[in-house]
C-alpha cells in the first residue's frame, strides 16, 4: 500500500487561467510554493503530483508482481 498528498488550501480567489480538465489547480493554492498549481508548468505539476508519489511508493511491488508473470 502507497499513500501521497498535495498539500495545499482552497483559495479564497480563482486564479484567472483555469485549464479544461483540470478546473482544481485554479483554485488548489500551494503555500509552500506561494502560488496555485495552476501556475506550474506540467512538468512541475508533474514532479509534486500525489499520485507519481504513490506510484513511486509501490515502484518495487509492482516490478515484484510484473517479474512472477
């Protein structure tokens, strides 16, 4: 079992560019970054995502379960 965050408040404001599918990172504001995730790049975005973290959690499970088949 893997678990991960995104640590972050719900803004009091929109930030201006809300993306088509992902209408959260206009409102989700990081405080340790001082800005939304709207305003990461998509690598950034990608790099602090709480599901890569996850994924990186069970990253030896998987390659457990992939090499018994």
């Amino acid at each position: 079992m893997s678990e991960a965050a995104l640590e972050g408040v719900v803004a009091d404001r929109v930030w201006p560019r809300m993306r088509a599918g992902f209408p959260y990172r206009a409102v989700l504001f990081l405080p340790g970054r001082g800005c939304y995730l709207g305003e990461l790049s998509d690598e950034d975005a990608a790099r602090i995502s709480q599901r890569r973290a996850a994924l990186e959690g069970l990253r030896a499970d998987l390659r457990q379960i992939a090499d018994l088949h």
